[in-house]
C-alpha cells in the first residue's frame, strides 16, 4: 500500500520524482533526531536524497553521518510513503519517496557535517508529537507501538 502524507499535490502543478531514506534511531527511552535550522526550524528524522548510482542503505548511513556524525546499527526496512512538497534548497516542487528505516544508535564518531543539523535526543512521545513531518509521525507511533508489543 502506498501511504500519502502531507497536502494534496496541485493538479496544475509538475513535481519530480525525489527519492529519500529517512531512519528511526532507538536510543534507550527515545530516538536519535535532527533539528534543522533553515528554512524552517524543525525536528526531522536523519536522512536525506539517494544520490544517482547510490544503494538505498549506502545514503542512509552517508545521511544519519552527515546530520548527526552517528553510525547506526542493523538497519530494517519499515515502509515508505509518499508526500508532496517545495523543496527551497532546490528550487524544486518534488514528490518524495520517503523510504523509512527502524535501527539502533551506534558510535558517534564525528560532529554533524551538514550545515545547520544539529544531533537530538527526543522521548518517543515527544517524537511523535513534534517531528515536523507527518509521515515520520505516523512512522515513530507505529514503531513506539511495536516496542510496547514485543
């Protein structure tokens, strides 16, 4: 099934295809995040674009290094979802793909490289409230709710 979040794209509008993977990182009562400063401040789960010729989880540790400086650890395929949105770092009206990954917090073993991404540490309840993406929310309940079950 494919999940749609966010506004309804506009008809009237030509949005191109951007694939991404994004990480649910647990960290003992919570989950690794990234506050991003510009355009506008937010929490969001590490992650980022799959450069051309890149394997899906080859750009989800080059991301989840760049905007928090952590490796991450045994890495699962959760699900993906689609959203349609402006994207001002590009100048480009895109429709994410937004592949969606549960893994545990390895080593920090540098600063964030990405301009303006900061490392955070958010209770999961506080996750799922306050992540600036829709999707991600409805991601991090559906993993809260699988770590209360099992």
């Amino acid at each position: 099934m494919n999940r749609r979040f966010g506004p309804r794209p506009d008809p009237n509008r030509q949005y191109t295809p951007r694939a991404g993977v994004y990480a649910i990182i647990t960290s003992g009562e919570g989950i690794l995040a990234t506050f991003q400063e510009q355009p506008t401040p937010e929490f969001q789960l590490p992650g980022g674009g799959i450069d051309p010729g890149e394997s899906v989880l080859a750009a989800l540790h080059r991301e989840v290094m760049e905007e928090t400086g952590y490796h991450l650890r045994s890495p699962r395929r959760m699900g993906m979802f689609h959203r349609f949105t402006y994207m001002p770092d590009y100048d480009l009206w895109a429709q994410k793909q937004c592949h969606i990954y549960l893994a545990s917090l390895g080593r920090q073993i540098a600063a964030p490289t990405e301009p303006g991404h900061w490392p955070v540490f958010l209770p999961w309840e506080e996750a799922a409230n306050t992540l600036a993406v829709s999707g991600d929310r409805y991601f991090v309940a559906r993993a809260m709710a699988g770590l209360n079950t099992g």
